[in-house]
C-alpha cells in the first residue's frame, strides 16, 4: 500500500491529536503516572490507547494542515490535564485526612516515601494503598478509560473548545480536598480529644505521674486501635469519593 505525503501527513496528525490527550490525562491522573511505573510503561499504555481511540472510532473531521497545530496541540493537553487532575483530589483529600490521623495520635515523624506525593505519614500511606485497591476493585481503571473516550465525543477534535467549563468544576470541586480529609479524619480526632481530656483530667489529679512516658505510648495504641475500629467507615468514604470522582467527571463531559 503507498501513501502520498498528505495521506501521511493526515494519518500523523490523526495519531498525534488523541495520543497528546490521552498522554496528558494519564500523567495528571493518579496510579497510571507514579513514578513506580517506567517511562515506557507510560508511552506504551498512551501508545496502545491511542491505537484502540484511532482503530474504533471515526478518522478526524478536519483538515490538520488548516489549522495551528501547536495550539491544537496545547488545547488537548489541556483538556487531558484538566480531566486527570479532578482525580488527584481524592487522592490529596486521603493524604491530608492520614496526616491529620498521624497527627492526633502521635505518629506525625513516622513518615514514608510514598513515589507519588513524596514524603508523605504512614497512615496516609495506608489509605493510599487502600484506596487503590478499591478503585481497582470498583473498576475504576476500565471507568476511567471509558469517560476518557467519551471526552472525545464531547470535545471532538480540532473544535473550538472553551476550556472554562473544564477548569471551572475542578477548581469547584477542589473544596473536596478539605471536607474528604475532614470526613475521614474527624472521628478519630474527636475521639483522640476525649482521651487527652482524659490524661489531663489524670495529671491534674496525680501531678507526680510521668505523663510524657505514660501518655504518648498510651495515646498512640488508643489511637491506632480506634483506627482499626473505624476503618470500614472510612473505606466506604473512600468508596464515595471515587464514586464521585467519577460522576464529576461525567458532568463535566455532558457541560
């Protein structure tokens, strides 16, 4: 089969538009871009996914030589930023509720090096990779592929697209880094503030007790425990917010 220079041109251009989209979405969006995955791990999956965009659905509209390139370009990584970032938000609104648990229970310098936020509370480290394991087992992977797919049929290839109904409902729903952390952490910090009400009360009646040697390690082990305890409740938080995660984003595909 013998292509002119158009064709190629044409058929460059159709694997080059979705592949910047895709690419971008999955350096934005969490697990697919941390840094336990090579870089060709990376090109490979944005390379296969672009394959399976250009194999199933309809060649491009337009003609890729009568438009500005770059700014194409720039306008799909744009798009795929912005709908990979939303999903980072749960991801931080998990870190910041373990680094306010680690904190109400004395664990705030037991810190690891998590590869995709860096130095981050090992609680937080614990719910990380809990939180992975549930987007895994709600298929959040196959559900995250698929409204990356539908981005495209609702923001079709070289079209003008405002990307303001785009940025606007992530910047909305950014307060969801607060409020997740809040809901996960609050429990176990109301519970913690009973027990230092508690030591107070104990030092105020036995000032010769050691509370430093007597309370941290008491604090700590109440702490971890009322963790387990209240563990299925913030999975089912974490559930919600994936879930939410998801419905955001479709909202964002029918703006």
């Amino acid at each position: 089969m013998v292509f002119s220079s158009a064709e190629l041109v044409q058929l460059f251009y159709e694997f080059l538009y979705p592949f910047t989209r895709i690419s971008s979405f999955l350096l934005a969006s969490p697990f697919y871009s941390i840094q336990a995955l090579n870089l060709r791990f990376r090109i490979a999956t944005s390379v296969l996914l672009t394959a399976l965009y250009v194999s199933y659905f309809e060649s491009m509209s337009f003609d890729p030589l009568s438009v500005g390139g770059l700014s194409v370009l720039f306008q799909q990584a744009a798009i795929g930023i912005s709908l990979g970032f939303s999903f980072q938000l749960v991801t931080a609104a998990i870190t910041l509720g373990g680094q306010a648990i680690s904190n109400s229970i004395g664990l705030s310098m037991a810190n690891m090096v998590d590869p995709t936020l860096g130095n981050v509370p090992t609680i937080s480290q614990l719910l990380i990779v809990l939180s992975t394991l549930i987007f895994l087992l709600i298929d959040g992977h196959l559900i995250l592929i698929e409204l990356l797919f539908m981005s495209f049929e609702s923001f079709p290839l070289g079209t003008s697209i405002s990307l303001e109904p785009l940025v606007q409902p992530v910047i909305d729903w950014s307060s969801t880094i607060f409020t997740g952390g809040l809901l996960i952490a609050l429990p176990i910090m109301i519970a913690m503030l009973l027990v230092n009400t508690g030591l107070g009360i104990i030092t105020r009646s036995a000032p010769s007790l050691n509370i430093i040697a007597v309370g941290f390690p008491a604090i700590t082990l109440v702490g971890i425990f009322i963790l387990l305890l209240s563990l299925r409740g913030v999975l089912q938080l974490i559930e919600e917010f994936w879930l939410n995660a998801f419905e955001q984003l479709s909202l964002m595909m029918v703006v």
